[in-house]
C-alpha cells in the first residue's frame, strides 16, 4: 500500500496490462510508494480542494527525424518542384504565372504556394506519439485525467532531430468510477484556472495540436519585391506581396481547420498561435504554423456571472 | 459537483465548436458582461519596400511610412474579413505584431471574433456584421469600456520613420567642447513623433473614433539602418454609445493584509545591522 496526498492508503504500482511499452525505468518509478506532481503549491491545494487526487508526474517522448524533401526523394517531384496543383486531395495549393513571358531560363516564370502534407503528417506523427506514451503512462495508474500538461518541441543538441516531449500529472477523481472508454482526459489548466473552466460548465476532454506547413515557391513579382527590386516593371511604391500574403494567411487558416477536424463539435479555450518563417532566398520560405489549446465540452449549462464590480485599492 | 463530472464525461456535441484564444477570466468576464467568443481569427499581409528606401538622406522616408500603413490596413481589412464569416460583431484582445524588414514589413493581427448573446448590438446586427470592430483591448477592458458607455471601433495605427539628422564636420568640430542642445536633432525626433500620433488620430477618425485609449508608442533605430529610426503609435479607437458617459463609481477598498518584513542578508556585507525590507 501506498500513501496518497491526502493521507489515505491507495494500492501501489501500475496495472501489468496498462504497462505497454513502457521504459523499464518508467515502471520501476510508476511502482514507487510516492505520489509526484509538477503542480505548484497553490493547485496542488486547488486539485485537492476539487477532489481530485495527483498519482504521478507522467510524460510521454518521441523523436523524429525529417527526411530529405528535395531532389531525389520520396516526397518530391523529380526534377522540378512545381507540381501544378495540391500535393494530395484537399490540400492548399496556389499557382502564379510570370506576366513577362519568356525571359530567360533564370527568369522564374511560376510561382506556387504549397501546403506540405507530409510535415503536418509527420508532426502529428511525433506529436501523436509523445502524447500516447504520456496518457499510456496515466492509464497505468489508473487516472481519469492529466492536469498542468506542458509540451515542448525542440531539437536534440545538433543531431538535426526534432524532440516532442510531454509533461503532466495524472489525477485520479476521489471515489469516481474508472475514466470513460479508458482513455484519461489532459488538459493545460490546472489549479484554480481548471476549478473556475469546469465550474463555469466545461470539463477538459483533451489538449490538441496541429501543424500547417507551406512552401512558397516565388514567381518572378515575389522574388522581386521581396529584395526591393524594382526592375521588370514592377511597382516603385510599397506594394503588397500578394503570395507571401495569400501564404501566411492560409497557413494559419489550415491550422485551425486541422485543430478543429480533432474538435468534434467540442470547443477550444486559451488557443495559442506560434508561427515560424524561414526564409530561403530570392523570395522562397516555409512557413509553420501551431495551433495548439485545450479542447473541453460543456456539461451544463452557463451559469451566468454576476458583472464585477470595479474597485479601487487604497495600498 | 465539478469532479464527479469529470469521471462521467457529458455526450460529445454535433455543434461547430468555437475556437479562442481568450483565457478562462476573460471568458468568464466576456460573457457576464453579455457577450460570447465565436472563432479564433486572424489577418496577415506584407508589402514591399522598395529598394533604396534606408539609403542615407534627409528627413521622413515617408515610403517606409507607407508600407506600414497599407501593411497594417490590409491586415486589418482580412481580420475584419474573417470576423464577419463568422457573423462576428467584433473583434476582442487581439494581438498586434509589426515586423520591418529590409524589403518589406510584415503585420499580423489575432484576435477572438465575438458576439453579443442573443445578438443584440446597438449598431443593428447587420451593421455590426458588416463593419465590425477590432481591438487590442483585453476582455476586462473591453468590458469596462462597454460599462462607462463606450465601444471599440477598430485599430488606429501611425508609423513614421526618419533619417538621423546629421551635422557639417565643421559643426561637430566646433560643438565638441560644448555642453550644447542639438536642436536638429530635437526637432527631427520631435516632429517624427507628432507624426506618428497625428497619423494615427487621423486613422481613428477614419474609423469613426472620438478618442484612441490604451496607446502604445514604440521607437528605435533600424537594426538593418542604423541611421533612420522608426516611431509607431497604435491603440484602440473608442466612440460614446451611450448619451453620455457613464460613471463606473469604483468601490475603493482597503486591503488590511500586513507588509511583510523579510531579512535581506545582503545587507551584512556592508557591515551594517540586517536591515528588514518590506514587500
């Protein structure tokens, strides 16, 4: 038997069945006789007060290695990049066609704006993992949900590998019946954020992400104003980058409409927005966009809030 | 009630879920104060600069000035786009990024569309969607701005960029030894910043603003033209709704918690007595 934060006697250890792949080390420490939590104090005391109990700091990894997109490779197009259309069914594509004619073999007579499936799918795939692992870990002892979820994307020293890495502690309700369809729900809130969300009628069913990713292949008008070239009867005047515009918004839209795919008419609270350009030359860039929040589901009905009143204070 | 209903979970909804970026006060307050959050919205766009544009020389660079201000009115345009597919009224919190690059300036804008519940506006619910509002603000000003009897009407932004003036050789020489006012210097960053503000108060009048609140000035030299230094203003455009303006009357109060005295061991180094600092 095992003492629990709140000083009552729990069994110890993860459930032989619900252990998976997980690294030995990781069983050694899910059959530990102590609790763990990354919570701070404030909600450690807001979890409890909730009834929820924290069983164990869990977190999940997966590190992926990008191939190679150029020529040559499994992902490309042969010789040239332009494919003329999207990549796969209902993806992002959109082409511009140099007003000039023929110029030279230089001159870039197309333009095409990309949306690259197989980085959003391989994102999701590392994401995906880390996040499994995470859970498989809370389903070992048996949690309803992870609370305080903080993931991190980054690359391992300079092997030129992507790191995702998740990070929560699994809850289990006080006196509650085994978590639904026995998948634990996570959420990023925890302490009084995650007490005033589920008062306010809306219970955490999962922390989703997505990535969008475009490649913008300039055309001629692109790369010249991108460099500030006025030559080839382009505008002397600031002008707007159509593509690179079209490209940024469309990133953006595709990562909402990849978020809300894993919504299924549930809402997403606190949304954040990171997005990373990178620009290559003459005009080309890839832009990433990750669209990351916590996806909850109403339970009852809002309860409508009394308006604050306004203070002044006197200190 | 809360934890039993997270080990039961409720069915899963066949409505379009509404996407924010909104954190739980805000949502909270937002929809005490009768509105509620509808889609995550945004608006980019970049546009160019033409080259030679930081090149030495005298003055404004009013073409650099004039990208920023289409960059931010197009960006503004698709963010009040994306709020009226939504049949939005407005737009709340949003975040303002200006990036001026060599060739080009970049602007982003992401916000949370919003509605009144029930869809009542004051402005008629056509109207509201057709125009809708945009603004920095936060969800509690925005609603503390509503409850004095004022509404959001858009963005107001104003960019001016100028040269560093410079002086003759002879000039500097003989200044050198002198503690002295360089006043084509004052009056180069003075007017570049009048500019700023006079064009962003005229953007808010534009907009059909009576006054911009919550101001934010920013200024500095080019990292990439060390030589031209840039000002911005933006804020929010606000117009009375209301008759007149309603007086919150704020509740003063009195906290009666204790300073707390902690022991700074700092200050034994300096041979003094551990003197107690208050927080």
């Amino acid at each position: 038997m095992t003492v629990g934060p709140d000083g009552s006697e729990r069994s110890a250890g993860a459930p032989a069945q619900a252990r998976g792949d997980l690294p030995e080390a990781a069983v050694r420490r899910l059959e530990s006789t102590v609790f763990s939590s990354g919570l701070s104090v404030p909600d450690f005391a807001a979890c409890l007060d909730l009834g929820l109990e924290p069983v164990a700091l869990v977190q999940g990894f997966c590190v992926m290695q990008w191939g190679w997109y150029g020529q040559g490779s499994g992902y490309m197009r042969g010789l040239s990049p332009y494919t003329g259309g999207p990549q796969s069914a209902g993806s992002y594509s959109e082409t511009y066609r140099c007003p000039h004619g023929f110029v030279s073999n230089e001159h870039r007579s197309w333009g095409q704006n990309l949306e690259q499936p197989w980085v959003e799918a391989a994102w999701a795939q590392g994401y995906g993992s880390a996040y499994q692992r995470m859970l498989e870990e809370a389903t070992a002892h048996g949690a309803h949900g992870v609370i305080g979820v903080m993931d991190r994307v980054s690359s391992v020293a300079d092997t030129g590998t992507t790191e995702f890495h998740f990070l929560g502690t699994a809850v289990t309700v006080d006196d509650g019946p085994p978590p639904a369809g026995g998948v634990p729900w996570s959420t990023y809130l925890a302490g009084q954020r995650l007490t005033k969300s589920i008062e306010a009628g809306f219970m955490p069913v999962a922390v989703v992400a997505a990535l969008a990713s475009v490649r913008v292949w300039a055309y001629c008008m692109t790369e010249y104003l991108m460099e500030g070239s006025m030559s080839w009867g382009g505008p002397t005047g600031p002008h707007l980058v159509e593509q690179v515009s079209k490209a940024h918004m469309a990133v953006r839209q595709l990562a909402r409409k990849h978020v809300r795919q894993q919504l299924a008419g549930d809402e997403l609270h606190g949304a954040t927005i990171d997005v990373v350009a990178r620009e290559l030359s003459q005009g080309d860039e890839v832009i990433d966009c990750t669209l990351r929040g916590n996806r909850v589901r109403r339970f009852k009905d809002f309860d409508q809030v009394e308006l604050p009143r306004p203070t002044v204070r006197l200190a | 009630m809360g934890a039993q209903s997270l080990a039961t979970p409720a069915p899963p909804s066949q409505a379009r879920g509404i996407t924010s970026d909104l954190s739980v006060d805000e949502a909270l307050l937002l929809h005490a104060a009768g509105w509620e959050p509808l889609d995550l919205v945004c608006g980019v766009a970049v546009v160019s600069v033409p080259v030679g544009v930081w090149n030495w020389g005298r003055g404004a660079i009013s073409l650099a000035s004039d990208a920023h201000d289409q960059a931010v009115d197009q960006a503004a345009a698709q963010l009040r786009g994306e709020c009226s597919k939504v049949h939005g009224h407005g737009v709340v919190g949003v975040r303002v990024e200006v990036s001026v690059r060599t060739h080009h300036v970049d602007v982003e804008l992401v916000g949370t569309a919003v509605r009144p519940i029930g869809g009542k506006d004051p402005r008629g619910t056509d109207a509201a969607q057709a125009m809708p509002f945009t603004s920095d603000l936060s969800a509690r000003d925005f609603t503390l701005l509503q409850r004095a009897g004022w509404m959001p009407v858009g963005l107001a932004f104003g960019a001016s960029f100028v040269y560093a003036p410079r002086r003759t050789a002879g000039t500097a020489m003989k200044q050198t030894r002198q503690n002295i006012e360089l006043t084509n210097y004052t009056e180069a960053m003075y007017s570049a910043r009048e500019s700023a503000m006079e064009k962003m108060q005229r953007s808010a009048l534009h907009a059909g603003g009576q006054g911009v609140v919550e101001v934010k000035v920013t200024e500095g030299p080019m990292s990439f033209a060390r030589h031209a230094v840039g000002f911005t203003a933006w804020g929010t455009a606000v117009r009375l709704v209301a008759e007149s303006h309603q007086f919150v009357q704020p509740q003063v109060i009195l906290p009666l918690d204790d300073a707390v005295v902690t022991f700074e061991a700092e200050s034994l180094r300096s041979g003094g007595q551990g003197r107690g600092r208050k927080r």
